[in-house]
C-alpha cells in the first residue's frame, strides 16, 4: 500500500497524512469491507509522478455510470483508462464518459471493447484522446471494408502509433492510399504488417520515407518489390523506425555481400538474424565481420560457421573477433556447445556485447 502511495507522490514531496486516509477510507475504493488494493494500483498507475489525487475526483470516476457493467465498476474498461492516463494525472470523468459513449465506439448498442483496446494501445502514457480526433479516425473512408471499420488496419495503425499518441487521420489516410502500397488496386496488407513492424510504438512514418524506400532499386527482383528482401529488413528494423533508403542501398550493394554478382542472400540472412530488432547495421560492421581472419575456410567466408555465430548471437548484434574465436574454439572442443556462463550472458534480454568485456576474458575463461 505504501507503495502505491510512494508512486503516486513519486517526485511531487510528502503527502498530507489526512489526504491519505480520506482517500484510502473512499466508499468507492472498498470490497467486501476492505480496501481494495487492484483498484488503487490503477489509480497509483495513472497518478504516478503527478501528486496525490482530490478524493472527490476518484469517487466521481469510479462511480461514472459509463464505467459499470451489471451494477459494478466495469474493471476492464479501467484498466483501458488507466493505459491511456499512465503517468498523466488524474483525467476528467466528463472527457472518460464523452469518451466511452462515443457512437463510433459502440457495436450493437455496446460499447465495443476490442476498439477501446486498440484506442488505449495508441494512447498508452500520452494521455486522453480528444473524442473528435478517434472518431473522425475510425469515420475514414481508407479504414472501412464491406461498409465496416476495418479492424485489421486499425490494428496495424495502433501497433505503428503504439504509445505515441494519436496520429492525425490525413496521415493515416496518405499512407494507406500510398501507390506503392497497393496491389491489384487494393492496399497490400503483408507490405503494411512489413511497414507497421518497422515502426511499431516508433510513430507514424511518412509517406515520402514509405514510397522512397519500396522503390529501391537494389530492393526490386524481376521489376518488383523483392518481398523477401524487405523481410530482411523489416526483421532488423522491427521496433527500431524507419532506416535511410540510403543505408539499404549500400549494405544491400556491399562487394562483401554479393556472390556470383548477385546478393547473397543466405549471408544476409546470418545478418538479419544478428541484428533483429537492433536497428541498421553500418556496411563497414558488416564488412569487417565477413572479413574476419576466424572466419574464413580455404580463403573464403565459412558460410557455415557464420550461421552457427548468427544463431548464437542472434538479436545480440555483431560479435567482435575475440567472441568469435572463443565461439569457433567453443564449437570445435564441446560439440556445439558454449561454456555455461557465456551461454546465458547471451540468452539475457539485456545483454550487449561489451568489446572491453571479452576482450578482458582471461584464456581460462575463453576455453
């Protein structure tokens, strides 16, 4: 509970031991006698950093006719507030209820939960939404199908625009109706879910960036978008935003990347593996890598060997040639398999390569 209240006043001094109790003691805040702890947990999410909350203000929410379901307050639906209002302040019961009674917003005389999840995923830690700007976005004539809001549009936009607040609807409305997003003379939904993994929770793109980079000359295969290249890319970039056209063109162009004078496409497929979700790697990175003396076999890249590494490091980013050989010595003295420790350093979420870190590896250690 303590906890709870310590977020809440997080930065903002001491609270007034009377506001505590008026609010712990709220009528609103209790269950079955008691004080209900899940509840202030959502109160303590949205008021965190922000001061202590006007008891008055919480009441008047809690008890917003809006926000039941079967005569108690409907949890759910403020969890999808308290998404929205992390970290914000306390919001207005007025803006919540304009919010929830929203015609855009209700299915069969209902409020439709699964919209206000994908409103909340948008706005998550930005604050409320003003009523007007979701309604006018769900009205777009680019986001309906069969004379009904597309619902697997709407979930690729909140998935680009995830905690990045609300995009402007001309936006959305340019990128979908962008020439090179099209197919058959329909939106091209694989190459937007290729787009909205790019950019997810990094905001909107524009649609400048979108055209120049599925024009790429060194992306096209047969006079086409090369799908399978951009797949490549989109696995590095997922989360990251949108990389420099140019940048593309010149990893994809690299002498040390090509074979037969065509792009090879299984060595760009062990950089794809490493960099997942790490962002664009530098060509001269790639290079450097590709040439490592560890590397080679009878003079040229060990294909295989690189995979091994790729699989290792993957979403790691690019070993440096110490890591290397200790995995080649690994790999040669026991039977694929790296030393414990080393083995969950690299299965940690958190963990990035440190060039000091292995470099100081004693050669007890490294076998």
């Amino acid at each position: 509970m303590l906890s709870s209240i310590s977020s809440i006043c997080h930065g903002k001094g001491f609270p007034k031991a009377g506001d505590v109790d008026t609010l712990l003691k709220l009528p609103s805040l209790q269950k079955d006698g008691q004080l209900d702890r899940q509840l202030l947990s959502s109160i303590s999410s949205i008021c965190h950093g922000k001061g202590f909350p006007k008891a008055g203000d919480v009441d008047t929410l809690l008890k917003l006719p809006s926000l039941q379901k079967d005569g108690q307050l409907d949890r759910q639906l403020l969890s999808s507030i308290s998404s929205m209002m992390s970290s914000r302040g306390f919001p207005k019961a007025g803006d919540v209820d304009t919010l929830l009674k929203l015609p855009s917003l209700q299915k069969d005389g209902q409020l439709d939960r699964q919209l206000l999840s994908s409103i909340s995923s948008i706005c998550n830690g930005k604050g409320f939404p003003k009523a007007g700007d979701v309604d006018t976005l769900l009205k777009l004539p680019s986001l309906q199908k069969d004379g009904q809001l597309d619902r697997q549009l709407l979930s690729s936009i909140s998935s680009i625009c995830h905690g990045k607040g609300f995009p402007k609807a001309g936006d959305v409305d340019t990128l979908l109706k962008l020439p090179s997003l099209q197919k058959d003379g329909q939106l091209d939904r694989q190459l937007l879910s290729s787009i909205s993994s790019i950019c997810h929770g990094k905001g909107f793109p524009k649609a400048g960036d979108v055209d120049t980079l599925l024009k790429l000359p060194s992306l096209q295969k047969d006079g086409q978008l090369d799908r399978q290249l951009l797949s490549s890319i989109s696995s590095m970039m997922s989360s990251r935003g949108f990389p420099k056209a140019g940048d593309v063109d010149t990893l994809l162009k690299l002498p040390s990347l090509q074979k037969d004078g065509q792009l090879d496409r299984q060595l760009l497929s062990s950089i794809s593996s490493m960099m997942s979700s790490r962002g664009f790697p530098k060509a001269g990175d790639v290079d450097t890598l590709l040439k490592l003396p560890s590397l080679q076999k009878d003079g040229q890249l060990d294909r295989q060997l690189l995979s091994s590494i790729a699989s290792i490091c993957h979403g790691k980013g690019f070993p440096n040639e110490t890591l290397v050989s200790l995995i080649v010595e690994s790999i040669g003295l026991n039977n694929l398999e790296l030393p414990e420790y080393i083995h969950e350093l690299l299965s940690s979420e958190t963990f990035d390569f440190d060039e000091n870190f292995w470099d100081s590896l004693s050669i007890d250690e490294r076998l």
